[in-house]
C-alpha cells in the first residue's frame, strides 16, 4: 500500500482498496510501484487522500491534464504513468484504462469495484456485505463454502436466486484468490 502513513493496522480502508487494485495492474508486470509514491504524494495535494479513487484523474481531460503535469513534475518512468500521450491526445495508459473499466463511480468517487478482470460479474461495494466481493450481494465465499461443502451448483443457484453462470463465476474467483475452503 502507500499509506501517507503507517497506520500500524492490517485492516485497509475502501480508498486503499480502490487504489490497491490500480496498483494490481501495474504489479503483475513486475514494476516497482514504490516508484509511483511520488507523484502518488503530489496527486494527493491536487485530488485528496485517495487520488486514484477519484475519477477525475481518469474521466476528465483536466484530471488528465493535472495528472501528465505531476508526472513530468517528479520524473515518473514511462512504465509508471497512468496518462500518456499519443496521437497528441491524452489517453489512459493501458494499466490506467483496465482500472478505469472495473471501477463504477458514484459522484466523482470509486463506489464499486471488480476485484479481477476474469470474473467480472464480481463486485466489491463498501456499503454492502461490508466490501466484499459479491455477485448480486451473495458474498463469493459463501458461494464457495458451500460448494465446498456438498451443495450442487444448481441447489445454490436456486437457494441465492443466482444463474448457475453466475455460482460459477463465485466460485472461479474464489479459486483466483485462493480463499477456496479445502474440500
């Protein structure tokens, strides 16, 4: 994470969590993200506290604008940016736009999130099941306990009034985490 501070908890808030799945991108191709910080500091000056989870940064062409200028101001490689220049255009680097497509914002803000891009019937919504990942507010690992545990696809389709795609999808991101209960 890249707290301003450590906060001497492991728990994380909804905006660490937002900004955790950005960095996710930027992660699984190896890059150091502590090199972000930064123009991640400077953003906070312009955006708030949590700058990548706001969707300025993203959706507007001034937010955009603000964002290209930060990098400059503190070098960021290029393979850091999150806005790059192409064609004369401001555009989202591609790390930027696959956050950007998983993010649904509510006033200005991240409101809701897909956690993983394979399964993105998945939600992540801090004001229901407490944040975490959903299909229809039927928390994954439920899903998957259960499943775990005997109970058919069908049943649970039936049981949580889900499509059995659906149940599949619960429990295919519950295999992409690793949470799956052993069986």
């Amino acid at each position: 994470m890249l707290r301003p501070e450590p906060s001497g908890s492991d728990a994380v808030t909804w905006g660490e969590m937002v900004e955790a799945r950005l960095l996710a991108e930027f992660r699984s191709r190896d890059v150091p993200v502590q090199r972000m910080r930064p123009a991640i500091v400077r953003l906070r000056e312009e955006f708030g506290l949590y700058p990548l989870a706001h969707a300025r940064p993203f959706l507007e062409v001034e937010g955009r604008e603000l964002v290209r200028v930060v990098q400059e101001q503190v070098k960021l490689e290029r393979r850091l940016q999150l806005v790059i220049v192409r064609n004369n255009q401001l555009i989202l680097a591609d790390e930027a736009e696959r956050f950007s497509s998983a993010v649904d914002y509510d006033e200005g803000v991240a409101g809701r999130l897909r956690p993983d891009p394979r399964t993105p019937e998945v939600v992540m919504d801090p004001v229901r099941s407490f944040g975490q990942p959903t299909i229809r507010n039927v928390r994954t690992e439920s899903l998957a306990e259960d499943y775990s545990a005997g109970t058919s696809r069908e049943e649970l389709a039936d049981l949580y009034d889900l499509t059995a795609q659906q149940v599949d999808a619960a429990i295919r991101f519950e295999l992409i985490v690793g949470r799956e209960p052993a069986a």
